[in-house]
C-alpha cells in the first residue's frame, strides 16, 4: 500500500512539473521567424533583423544566440527585454559561395530549455 500511495504522489507530482514548463511561445514573439534577403552578392555580407516582443509578464533574457554553422554570426540585446517590448537578433551571413542559402539561429531564453529557431534565406549570385 505504502509503494501505491508513493508511486501516486511521483506520478502527480511529475506532471504538475511538466504543466510549468515554458516553452518560447510562451515568452516571445518573433515579428518574422524567417527573413528572406533575396538576391545578394558574392563576398558581400548580408544582415538579418529579427525582432522579438516579450510577452510574459516577467523579463525576459535572450541568453545566448548560436548560429548554425560557422558562415554565419550573430548578436542580440543583451539587457533584459521588459514585458511588451521589444528585443533585437541579428544574423549576418557571409555569402562567399555562390548559390541558395538557408541557414538556422537558435536563440536560448533564460529559464526555458527548449530553443527556438529561426532562420534566414536567399541566394548568392556572381
């Protein structure tokens, strides 16, 4: 009976666990999770902007913002975001290979596990 009544109470308390963990949405918006840069030059950089609006009612804190591949960098707001404003991401592209490109940026929050991503695209031409 005492292994029923514990094995309950680990299953009631892991889901209420579960039912408080955050996910991006839950905290943030993005304006546009992808941006398209069209057309741009061979060996001419390119800038993406991504605009993300705090919707809890907490700060929110981009902790960190990691490219997907080396060909890409990246920055962001590094003070906190306050509920209802807004926030900045930018990726910048390196374009130095001619052809279409797609990449990913995962941004972390403070407090949330999962990541988001975004991601910007376009093509490179002589």
């Amino acid at each position: 009976m005492k292994s029923i009544l514990t094995f309950v109470f680990v299953l009631i308390f892991s889901q209420a666990i579960l039912a408080q963990t955050k996910k991006p949405a839950d905290v943030a918006k993005f304006s546009s999770e992808t941006v398209d840069l069209g057309k741009v030059k061979v060996n001419n950089p390119v800038t993406a902007t991504f605009t993300v609006t705090n919707i809890s009612k907490e700060d929110l804190i981009i902790e960190n913002v990691t490219p997907g591949c080396g060909c890409t960098k990246s920055d962001f707001t590094k003070e906190p975001i306050k509920p209802g404003k807004t926030g900045k991401i930018t990726a910048t592209y390196n374009a130095a290979t001619v052809g279409n490109f797609n990449k990913t940026v995962y941004v972390k929050f403070l407090g949330i596990t999962e990541q988001k991503s975004v991601s910007i695209l376009g093509v490179v031409e002589q």
